[in-house]
C-alpha cells in the first residue's frame, strides 16, 4: 500500500509526502519477517505477497524517481543539445524500464536463497530503492543533488550501474544482528554509525551517501574476511 501511494504521490508532484512513503516501505520491510517469526505466522504464500509487494516499493518507486530526475536533468539542458532530440529522450526514458524488471529478478533469487545465509548476494532492492530515494527528494525540493545539476549521461549511467549491482553476485552485508558482539558485527556498526552521522548531517540526500557507504563496506568485508 505504501509502495503504491508513494507511486501516486510522485505523480503528483509531491516528493515529500512520497519520501515518508517509501521510507515507511522500508521500514516495514525490515521489520515484517522478524515479527512474523515472532508471531509464528510464516507461509510460503506469504513470502511470495511480501515480495509481489516489494516489487512496487522498491521496484517501480524507485523506476518514477529515477523518471522524474532525467525529465529535470533534460529540462536544464541547452536546446542544441543531442540529448534533446526525440530519440535520445525517448531512448533515456524507457531505458527506466530495467530498473523494476532488474529488481523482479533480484526478488526472485532472494525467494530461492537457501535459507542460513547471513548475507545478501547483490545489492538488497531497499537499499537501491534509499539510494534514488535521496537523489530524488534532493533533486526535487532543491533543484540540484548535492549543489550540482547533474549531466544527464552520469545520471543515466549511474542509473544502470545501481540496476546491475541488484544482479551482481557479490556477498553484501545483512543489518539483521544474529548477536551483538563487536566481533561478529564490526561492519554493521560501522554501516549503521557512519549512516546515521551522515543522516544527521545531510538529512534525506544522506541516504545515497549511506547505501554507498553499505556498499563499500561490504566490499570491504569481503576482502578482509
């Protein structure tokens, strides 16, 4: 539901109200299994609505950001610019599409993950869905991602290394502590200390910095673990 009202509200040219959306998709995304197996209700039937939904919050969300961010980047360009003709928008445009299909297909191996991994293998699509999320509300309320118009080849580029990271199979860090140890967990609180200190600082446009600092450090486990 949220996912979906997130949706209308980018439509709707109202970025704050679709942020709380999305962040409420979030949250609630994190917080669903862990009361579920609380509560002792899991089901195969439900694993599969809860990604069905999934697919909207952090699958076509995500995808209207990413829309709403080239039309302001192609907006700014000179006329005489090559991006302006209408293949070349058009072409940028749809190229959006790979955006909810790539995080379908993440979804989809999540679902067929063998169960006791402690870790995600590709970018989680709630941590793509945070990294638009804080581009796009930057974009929208101030004109600009981090005081800067952006060109619309790196947005676009960028654009399909996030989608990629989604498929890539690389070990990528659960915030889901088994225990609290500093040991065990070095990494997580790194990612979650440094997230709310740039939070903190940069408010919404920090979730972009936080998700590639996630990503970084997960890197970073990798090779030294």
């Amino acid at each position: 539901m949220a996912g979906t009202a997130a949706v209308l509200m980018v439509l709707s040219d109202k970025p704050g109200i679709a942020v709380i959306l999305i962040l409420s998709a979030a949250i609630f995304d994190f917080l669903d299994g862990s009361a579920a197996r609380l509560l002792h209700v899991t089901s195969e039937t439900g694993k599969q609505l809860d990604s069905l939904a999934d697919i909207v919050s952090f699958g076509l969300v995500p995808a209207t950001f990413i829309y709403k961010i080239m039309l302001a980047v192609l907006e700014n360009l000179p006329d005489d610019s090559a991006w302006n003709s209408s293949f070349a928008s058009t072409t940028i445009l749809v190229s959006i599409l790979m955006v909810p299909s790539f995080s379908a297909i993440r979804l989809a191996r999540f679902n067929i993950q063998k169960e006791g991994k402690s870790d995600f293998f590709g970018l989680p699509t709630p941590a793509h869905a945070l990294f638009w999320t804080g581009l796009y509300y930057d974009m929208m309320i101030n004109g600009s991602i981090f005081g800067e118009i952006p060109g619309i080849w790196f947005m676009w580029v960028t654009m399909i290394i996030m989608a990629a990271m989604m498929l890539v199979p690389i070990p990528m860090l659960s915030l889901k502590f088994s225990n609290l140890k500093l040991r065990n967990n070095i990494y997580r609180y790194l990612v979650l200390g440094l997230g709310l200190l740039v939070l903190i600082i940069l408010f919404v446009p920090g979730f972009s910095i936080l998700i590639l600092l996630y990503i970084l450090l997960s890197l970073v486990s990798i090779v030294l673990t």
